[in-house]
C-alpha cells in the first residue's frame, strides 16, 4: 500500500524543482529530489504531524518542511487514505497564490 500520492502539480513541482537545482549541479538535485520523497514517505507514515496554516488556507492540508531542506515546503491533504500531496513549494513563493490554483484540480 501507498503511503502517499502526488498529484500532478506536485509531480511537476518536484520536476521543476529538480530542473531548476540541475542547471548548475544535478547531483544536488537528485539530493533535494531524493529528499522531498523521504519527507513524503515520513509524511505518509505520519500525516498529523505537520501544520495547518489558517492563516494561508482554510482548505484541509497541513504543511511540512523538508528537514534538509527547509527552504522547501511540502502542503497535503492529511485527511486522505493514503495522504494526497497537493504541492511542493520554496517557501518564498505566494503560498496563497498556489493554494488557489490546487483548489481548481
């Protein structure tokens, strides 16, 4: 079983991401990529863990930050079997502006 499911903005996140990282130096792409999938899996096991952010959304997600990376933030959908990841952001990004457009998938 599955412990968690990407939609397909967070399949394209994790992508452009890593193609962003992979200009200048693949191999920590693949470390920041790698990353963002273990935190996944960690979200999955534990899907309570994470924050809610009212301040951000009202929908149901919570927000987790990649341990070796903090800059990234991984928002999902906890009350889903198994946890649905709905994106994966940098933190500087209009976090607003993203939850807006996941609303619409």
């Amino acid at each position: 079983m599955n412990l968690y499911e990407l939609t397909d903005l967070a399949k394209a996140d994790i992508f452009e991401i890593w193609a962003y990282i992979a200009r200048d130096n693949q191999r920590a792409a693949d470390s920041v990529e790698f990353a963002i999938y273990e935190a996944c899996l960690a979200i999955g096991r534990s899907p309570w863990h994470g924050h809610l952010r009212r301040d951000l959304t009202s929908a149901p997600v919570r927000f987790w930050t990649v341990t070796q990376y903090p800059k990234y933030v991984i928002i999902y959908a906890y009350e889903t079997t198994p946890v649905k990841v709905v994106a994966v952001i940098h933190g500087s990004r209009n976090v607003s502006r993203i939850l807006r457009r996941t609303d619409r998938q």
